[in-house]
C-alpha cells in the first residue's frame, strides 16, 4: 500500500511539471521545451495529468484518507501510516489477543463508547442472510472478523475475530452483534458469558434480524446450560415475532408453550392446536406427536413435550 502511494503521488508530480509551463505560456511566460511542443502534444501531456490525478483520487478512496494523510504516510512515515482502518483494527485486535494470551485479566471492554451509526438497512426479518446496517467501518471489521474466525486465508484466529465482531457491534452491525452473541454463548474466542450472548442477541434482534430472535427463545427455554430459568413470555415475545416466518422449530415451541402454559403464559390449547398444524404443514418432525399429546387431553406438562 506504501509502494502503490508513492507510484500515484510521483506520477502526478510529474505531470503537473509540463501542465504548469503550458499554462505559464498562455499567459505570456517562455518556457524552453514548451514552445517545441505541437498541439496534439500538448494534449497528451494535459491528459498525463488527468490519469495521474485519477489515480490519486482512487488511492485515496481506496484508503479512505485525505490527500494531506497520503503524501505523510507515502514521504515521511514507515508505511504505519498507510495502513487502512480495516488492516489497522486486525492488527490491534492480534495485539490485544497477545496480550490477553499473557494476562488473562485483560479482556475487551463490556461497552464500547462509540455510538451507533447508521440506521439499519430494511430487510426481511425472515432473510437469515447476514445483514449490515450501512457503516462502512464496521462492514469492514465484520468481514475480516468472518475470515479470521473461519480459517478462510489459512489463519484461524478466533480470539482476534472476536475482538473484531465486538468492535463492529458496537457500531451497530446486526450480523456481528449476532456472531458475538454465539461466541459468548460457546466459549469461542474467550469465556462463555451468558448474559453478554442474550445482550448481543437482544441488540441484533431489536434491529428486525430474525436468526438471533430464535436464539433468544432457546435462551429462554430453560434448557440451555448457564443461561436463565424457563420464561414463556420471554419465549413467546421473540416467537411471535417470528411466527410469519413459518419455521417448523419456531411454530411446534409456540404450540407447547400455549399447549402446557405457566412461566408467565397462560394456556391456550386452541392456539396451541393452531401452531400445532401449521408445524405438521412446515414438516416439523416432531409437532404432529405433541398434536397427538394436546387432543389426548392428558394432563401434560411442558416436559412432556418434544420441543425442537
């Protein structure tokens, strides 16, 4: 990147050289070597400027610097300076990794003081797809938090990615907020936090990001180790925003928890039968049996239930 300023800048140095004695000869000035020039000539020249000056402004969209920063990190710097946002935040997040590798108290801040920016782009909230909310930034560092957490240029470095996803979510990133939330929640890339994975979760989710909403009814199941007692209402508030999407999972947990009630849901066996069916219809492996449990009139409790 260093090199590559160096080659932009010098170009358009050079090419200023003849546009400036061409312009000092319209205005009266002799200047040697222009008065040789032919008019097609001279056109070339003036177009050597145009490439050069191009280029520069490619360079600089490229690295997302002013010209000011170019020309310091291009003649006066060791090449720290050229580096992009992106390449800088990996390489202080293998800093921080290294650090915390030799104390371990030293982990990543629980609140990053950057606020959020940009709003959310809209998508549907049944694309599971990954989402960004339109920051350049943090699209950057959710990417490379992606490589490095999936080994995908042959460095696998999970403890860097999550500092990565931590700094993209702060910025607001549903996908990285999602991705945090799961390394909280399997001890990837450092301890297990519950609670930290249901806050990511809960962050992703309030931006209409469907993936995490499912988790946050697991986390609320009562059957994930470390995580919080059974809450139904928790379970239905996430659920129903999810019940448009029709996923097989989603409809039988709904069918149980309004089949069995209590934990803070009153039971409602007619609704319960409706998600029921509509889990049969979305080949749930498992709702036509817990159809069969409701209509025995049996008196079932939510364990009895198979849940997905």
């Amino acid at each position: 990147m260093r090199y590559q300023g160096v080659m932009w800048l010098a170009a358009t140095l050079v090419a200023l050289a003849p546009v400036f004695a061409i312009i000092l000869e319209a205005f009266g000035i002799k200047v040697p070597f222009v008065k040789e020039l032919r008019g097609r000539t001279k056109l070339v020249v003036a177009s050597m400027f145009l490439v050069g000056f191009i280029g520069l402004l490619y360079f600089q969209a490229q690295t997302g610097k002013t010209l000011d920063e170019i020309a310091a990190c291009t003649l006066f710097s060791n090449g720290a300076a050229c580096k992009s946002d992106a390449e800088k935040a990996v390489n202080d997040a293998a800093d921080a990794v290294a650090l915390t590798a030799v104390d371990p108290t030293v982990l990543p801040p629980a609140v990053n003081a950057r606020a959020e920016q940009s709003a959310p782009v809209s998508r549907d909230l049944c694309d599971a797809s990954a989402r960004s909310n339109g920051n350049w930034e943090a699209n950057q560092m959710y990417e490379e938090a992606r490589v490095l957490s999936l080994g995908i240029n042959g460095r696998r470095d999970e403890g860097a990615a999550r500092l990565l996803y931590k700094s993209a979510a702060d910025l607001g990133h549903p996908s990285a907020q999602f991705n945090l939330g799961n390394m909280f929640h399997e001890g990837r890339g450092g301890p297990v936090d519950a609670d930290q994975a249901i806050y990511w979760w809960s962050r992703a989710a309030s931006q209409g990001f469907g993936p995490p909403m499912e988790n946050l009814m697991g986390a609320y199941s009562g059957t994930w180790k470390g995580f919080p007692p059974r809450d139904f209402a928790q379970m239905v508030r996430w659920g129903r925003e999810l019940d448009r999407c029709n996923q097989p999972r989603v409809l039988n947990n709904l069918g149980i928890i309004y089949a069995s009630g209590g934990y803070g849901v009153e039971p409602d066996n007619a609704l319960g039968r409706q998600y029921f069916n509509r889990a049969i219809a979305a080949q749930s492996p498992r709702a036509e049996g817990n159809l069969r449990l409701l209509e025995s009139r049996a008196a079932a409790t939510a364990d009895d239930y198979r849940w997905e």
